[in-house]
C-alpha cells in the first residue's frame, strides 16, 4: 500500500513527529486530498496539549488545509480527481489515529 508522510503528536503535550502512514483509500461518500498546505491555529495548540475533551493519541493537528482531491470513493458525485479545494474546516476521518 502506498504511504504518506504526516506530523503527528504521540501523547499529549508531546512532541510534533514527521512519520509515515498508510495512504487510506476514501470511503463510500468520501474523497481523498492530497494535502498541500496546512495552517496552524489555536486549536491545533490545544491539540498538541490535550486539552479537548476525549481526545486519543496519537493524533495529526491540522485542519485548515488546502489541497487536491486525488482519490474518489464510491457514490461521489459533484467531485473529480484534480480539484483543487479549500474546506473550511477539514475533520479528515483518518487524519487522526483512528
Ligand atoms: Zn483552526
């Protein structure tokens, strides 16, 4: 399977690491992007210190992404492979640990 790189913090208030994951193929209803720029913002901070509610480790701040979809699942319609998108707040279903 193919891999990509992401920034991860393994435990609460601890350090960002460069690792490599999996590459998730999307979902029913789900489109991949490859991520080409990222903000950072306070709540990627409290993130990092674990200090949302129900919070699992290890975990990938970052949610204010801009990229390209580059991968389509099942029954997505409206979507193709080479848009470039915006969202204003990517949740990512495995943008995180699980
Ligand atoms: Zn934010």
């Amino acid at each position: 399977m193919a891999k990509m790189r992401a920034v991860q913090v393994a435990r609460a208030g601890g350090p960002l690491e460069l690792v490599e994951r999996e590459m998730p193929e999307p979902a029913r209803g789900e489109v991949r992007v490859r991520v080409e720029a990222c903000g950072v913002c306070h709540g990627d901070s409290l993130t990092v210190e674990g200090q949302w509610p129900d919070l699992s480790f290890p975990r990938l701040p970052g949610h204010e992404i801009a990229g390209v979809i580059d991968a389509i699942g099942a029954g997505v319609v409206g979507w193709r492979a080479g848009t470039g998108l915006c969202p204003p707040h990517a949740s990512g279903r495995r943008r995180g640990a699980g």
